[in-house]
C-alpha cells in the first residue's frame, strides 16, 4: 500500500463542489481512517503497475555461510540505510518503515481516528527523516487491533556462528620422529619406537571474531584442546593435551615424548596396502561465545585434520640418512 496523505479541507469542499454541480446520487463520503499530528486525513490507495513495494517484514531472514539465518536489520527503503530498531519507546516497523509506538494518551473514543472502532489502540507512525520533514509529513496516528510487528530480538548465538564462519581453522602439521627416509625413498618410523607427533605451535593457538548487527553483537572464542593421533594400523587414535614437542638429537632415540605425543607401531607396515600406513592427525578445538547482551554459550567442537604417510619399518631394515 502507498500513503498518501490529503487535506481534509480541501477533500470536502471537492465533495461540496460535486454535490452543487450534479443532481446524481452519490455515496456518503468514506471515513477517514487515519490522522496525522495535523488533523491531516492519510489515505491508502492500492499500490499501481510499476510502484515501489514495501520492503520485507522484520521477521525475514537471510541464509548465510555454513547455514543458519541471518539476524534482521532495520532498514529504510528503497536506499537501504541501516538505522537503530528501537527509538526510546518506539520500535521500528519494517513493514509500515516507520517508527511505531502507542499514543500515551489515546483519543476519546468518538474520535474519527478510531473510525467507530472500540478495541485496539491508536498508534503514532513517526517517519525516519534524517535531516529532517516538512512540516506536517513526518508522522500521522491510525488504529490498529494489536501492536505492529516488533523487529525480533536479535540472537546472539546467531551472531556467534556468523562470526565462527569467517575464522579459518588451522589444521595441524605432521610433524613426526622417527622421519628418515629408506633406500627406496619411503619416509618412515621403526617399529616399538616412541613416534613422537607433534603440530606447529602456530596451527595451535585461540582465535577470536565477532559479528554485530542491530547495535548487538557476539565474540566467539575457538580454543585448541587437543592434539590427536590416529595410527592408521587399525589401532585407536591416542591424544595429549597440546601441540606436543618437536624432536631433538638430545632427547635420544628411544625415548617417550615428554609431552605425551608418542605411539609405539606394535608390527611393520609390510602387510598394509602399498606396505605403508596413513596417519591422521587432528586438532580439537571448543567454541564459546560472549554477547553485548550479557548472553554468554558453546557452539558444537570442531576438528580439524591432516594426513601423512609413511611405512614401518623393521629396524634391520634402515638406512639413516
């Protein structure tokens, strides 16, 4: 529907000018529904081919990346402006694009505003106008049989997967040791050895984003937990609190990872497709979120992962290098 707002006394002497000029019967004029600040009647008219539209009730939603909906934002149509969803006591009507709130004081009851009604409320419609509206536009009252459509309350849980969805997630390195290489070009480790694991101490720190809409927003912290290790010999991933520690000469050959990032190969890899196993090693990371509303949450744990291959050799069989 478009507004379109026309002086009541310009209205009427049109209607007195009709009933002088001409001897047929006519309708009793309509009743004004709506009034502005200025005892102005606003009337709707059905929208013609080619007017602009309304813009979409606040409840719309918008998909976003890694799914979900977007929050909705209060908007002025057509040019889109974003502006604040609550003004002191008014709320922002997508629908009507103004700002909607009950008259303090309503009107007696046999004002024309009400249009004979006696339930409901009169609303004042006060029109976002930036720099400002010429005298007697910027705002009018109607009835309505219930409030307006209020914008929904934000959901900072919302705002906290969008934020999620623009952080990239490492995934670990491979580092390893035993990591020579045999004659034939194959990297490996030794079977009953400590195969150290380790991740780049880099790939394993927290990360933060936020995400704001409507004046509200949420920070989502994604914090590594573990590193994990799965063998690929059919036997259980193990795992160990951190990025574990890289090898060196000094800790010697035979010894356990002092970070607990270590597994023993029970058996050689000769038995295994191409005689080498692919080890898979995985990062956990838990996700929480604060809000500017006090809200605080968890989001589902992630994990992210990397491959490497390798055989497991029998310790005859080296050559170190």
């Amino acid at each position: 529907m478009r507004r379109v707002v026309l002086a009541l006394a310009g209205a009427l002497l049109g209607v007195g000018a009709l009933l002088v000029s001409s001897p047929t019967a006519v309708a009793d004029p309509a009743t004004c529904q709506q009034y502005d600040s200025h005892g102005i009647c606003v009337v709707e008219v059905d929208r013609v081919e080619g007017d602009v539209g309304m813009a979409p009730p606040p409840g719309a939603t918008t998909p976003v990346a890694g799914g979900g909906t977007s929050p909705a934002v209060c908007s002025v149509s057509p040019s889109g402006t974003v502006i604040p969803c609550q003004d002191g006591q008014s709320w922002w009507s997508q629908d009507m694009q103004c700002y909607v709130q009950a008259l303090a004081q309503q009107p007696p009851k046999d004002s024309p505003v009400w249009g004979g009604r006696t339930d409901g409320a009169i609303y004042s419609c006060l029109f976002s106008t930036g720099a400002g509206a010429f005298p007697g536009t910027s705002n009018f009252t109607f009835w309505s049989a219930s409030p307006p459509a209020a914008p929904p309350a934000i959901d900072p849980a919302q705002l906290a997967q969008q934020a999620l969805s623009t952080l990239t997630v490492p995934s670990p390195t491979t580092g390893r040791y035993p990591a020579g290489t045999l004659q034939d070009g194959q990297p490996f480790t030794v079977v009953n050895a400590y195969t150290w694991f380790w991740t780049a101490p880099e790939s394993f720190r927290a990360l933060t984003a936020r995400a704001d809409a409507g004046g509200v927003w949420a920070e989502v912290s994604v914090t590594p937990t573990s590193l994990s290790f799965a063998p690929g010999d059919g036997a259980v991933a193990v795992s160990c609190p951190g990025p574990g520690v890289a090898w060196r000469p000094g800790n010697g050959v035979w010894t356990p990872s002092p970070a607990g990032c270590d597994y023993r190969y029970p058996h050689s890899s000769i038995h295994q497709p191409d005689g080498r196993v692919t080890a898979t090693y995985g990062i956990q990371w838990s996700v929480t979120w604060t809000s500017s509303t006090g809200a605080t949450g968890t989001l589902p744990g992630l994990t992210t992962t990397s491959n490497a291959t390798f055989a497991v050799a029998e310790v005859q069989s080296v050559v170190i290098r």
